[in-house]
C-alpha cells in the first residue's frame, strides 16, 4: 500500500518537472531569439 502511494507521488512530481522544464525551454527559446534579434 505504502509503495502504491510512492508510485503515484512520483508520477504527480514527474508530470510537474516535465511542465516546469517544458515552461524553461519556451522561455529559452525566446530569449534567443530576442538576442539573436536584438544583434540584426
């Protein structure tokens, strides 16, 4: 039972990483191509 409820923690913090990385890699991918803008 105990290991059941670890399982589904884990699942719940991966889908939040996965979101949280998905999120950082948008941002990312903005600023360069602001940067790479902002150098034209």
């Amino acid at each position: 039972m105990v290991l059941e409820n670890k399982k589904e923690r884990n699942d719940v913090f991966t889908k939040f990483k996965v979101k949280i990385i998905g999120k950082l890699n948008i941002i990312s991918i903005e600023t360069k191509i602001n940067y790479f803008l902002s150098k034209l």
